[in-house]
C-alpha cells in the first residue's frame, strides 16, 4: 500500500463526492429545521398572543415566544456561516402549515377554547423538542465542522431544556382548563 492514499491516522481519505453529498444532506437538514423554526415561532406568537390577557399562560409564553424567534435567528446564522440558504419553498409550505392549523376543529366553532391551547402547548412541545435533536446532532459535529461552537451549541440544548420546562407547565395547567371537571387539580400544578 502506498501511505500517499492515507490520511491522517491511516484512514482512507473520503472522496470528494461522499463530502459533497454530506454537505448537500446537512443543507437539507437544516432547511427542513428552518422551516420548522418559522412555523414554530409563528405558532409561539398565536399562542402568546391568544393568552395574552391570561394571567398563568400570557408571560410565559411571551417569553417563551420571544426565546423561540432567538432561536430561529440562532439556526438563520449558523445556516449563513455554512452557506446554507433557507428553502423559499419549504418557508411557504411551513407557513401555510401552521395557518392551516388554525382550522383544526377544537370545540369552538369562532373563538379560542381550552382545547386550542393545550393542542398549541403540545405541538410547541414537539417543536422544541425536534430543535433540541437539531442542536444535538450539530454538536456531534463540532469536530468536523469548525464552523460550528460547542459552547453555543450546549447553550441552545439547556435553553431547549428550560423551554420543555416551560412548556410542560403550562401544559399540565391546560389540561385542568380542558379536560378536568370544574375544581378539579388532580395531576396538574394549578396556580391559578
């Protein structure tokens, strides 16, 4: 064997082709996650802004609302310092998802119901959850990557983990709003 056709550490060094479509799927990658981003943040918004008047739901999930645009702005500039461009196509496919949402059936054929908001705390709660695996998987590729911060990459999961905390919170509440009889606590953290 020739050592010229080892890298280092005697592997083989991968040919250009498998990096290219390396690069090519984290691109995709973060795109799909983006779209997801701006549907999450707009659905944050509705949220915030449907509980706005709420005193046990409205701050929280202002800031929680606030947090999840940081974070959309986060993943907009590690996308820039990868060359990754946002999918024009999957923002509007994104968009026109969580407006779509708006639809659904919850009980209430013109106005918000409890309903609304406990479906909105659990897709928020998938939501947050799915971008805590994106920074995960993107600290797994510190090394390879130098692009990519390990410090800021283990912030965003902490921040993703007092988000779910958040999130949770509020959700056990809604389900006493929704779901459980009139002064009835049993399961939930009522502190209202």
């Amino acid at each position: 064997m020739r050592s010229s056709s080892f890298g280092a550490g005697g592997a083989a060094p991968r040919p250009r082709s498998v990096e290219a479509a390396h690069q090519k799927h984290l691109s995709v990658y973060l795109q799909d996650h983006f779209a997801g981003a701006t549907a999450g943040a707009d659905l944050a918004r509705r949220a915030a802004g449907s509980n706005r008047d709420d005193e046990g739901y409205g701050a929280p999930l202002r800031e929680l609302a606030g947090e999840i645009d940081e974070d959309r702005d986060s993943l907009r500039s590690l996308m820039d310092r990868l060359h990754v461009r946002a999918d024009p196509v999957k923002q509007l496919a994104a968009w026109t998802g969580e407006k779509a949402g708006r639809l659904k059936l919850n009980g209430h054929l013109l106005t918000y119901s409890p309903l609304s908001r406990l479906e909105e705390l659990e897709l928020l709660a998938l939501g947050v959850t799915g971008k805590r695996a994106l920074w995960q998987t993107l600290h797994l590729l510190v090394q390879q990557e130098p692009r990519l911060s390990a410090p800021e990459l283990g912030r965003l999961v902490s921040r993703a983990d007092e988000q779910l905390e958040k999130i949770e919170a509020c959700r056990r509440n809604a389900v006493g709003d929704a779901l459980l009889s009139p002064g009835s606590t049993v399961g939930t953290d009522r502190r209202r």
